[in-house]
C-alpha cells in the first residue's frame, strides 16, 4: 500500500516505515504529526483518486530530527565585466518516518 501525500509544498509517495526528508517542520523532535493531504491511495491494486483529495485519507508520521541539507553553491559570473558573485546555502530538512496509513 503506498500513498501521495502533501508535505509541506511538495508531493512524496510514501510507504508505511519509509523514512522521507521533507522541508523543516514546525513540530520538535519525537512528536508526531498528521498529513490529512492525501492526493492518492494505492491499496493492492485499488487506486482511489482524490478530487482533489481523498476524503477521510491521512498519514501518520514521526519526526526523527531536524538537519541542515548539503551546501548548494551558486556561481554567478559575466564575462569581461569583472562581476563574480559566489555564494552558498543549505536548505533546512526535517526527517520523518510514516507510521501509519489510513485510506
């Protein structure tokens, strides 16, 4: 059984105890948070469609920690102009684990 839901923006299809990184999360370490943005559900063949979302569908997940991604670095450059600009940036993530499925 798989779902998509959406988190923080972003769709992810996930499974029960996938662990998914997702844009940091208000929520702290440990607790547990709720999805009710459940776009599809797969149950072992049976596909149901949301109009735009599945009534009474929602993902369970638990948030393992908060961390900082890979630095992203941007170069900017033109041509004999003498104008460099270098920069970089870490995007914040949050890791969370799907506990449970309801669809």
């Amino acid at each position: 059984m798989y779902v998509i839901v959406e988190i923080a923006g972003q769709q992810f299809k996930v499974e029960k105890d996938q662990k998914v990184y997702v844009h940091r999360l208000e929520n702290a370490e440990g607790e547990s948070v709720e999805f009710k943005d459940v776009l599809l559900v797969d149950n072992e063949g049976k596909v149901k469609v949301g109009t735009p979302k599945v009534k009474g569908a929602k993902v369970t997940a638990k948030v393992l920690e908060h961390i900082k991604g890979d630095k992203v670095l941007v170069f900017k450059k033109k041509r004999r102009k003498g104008y460099r600009k270098f920069n970089g940036h870490r995007q914040y993530l949050t890791k969370i684990q799907i506990e449970e499925i309801v669809g």
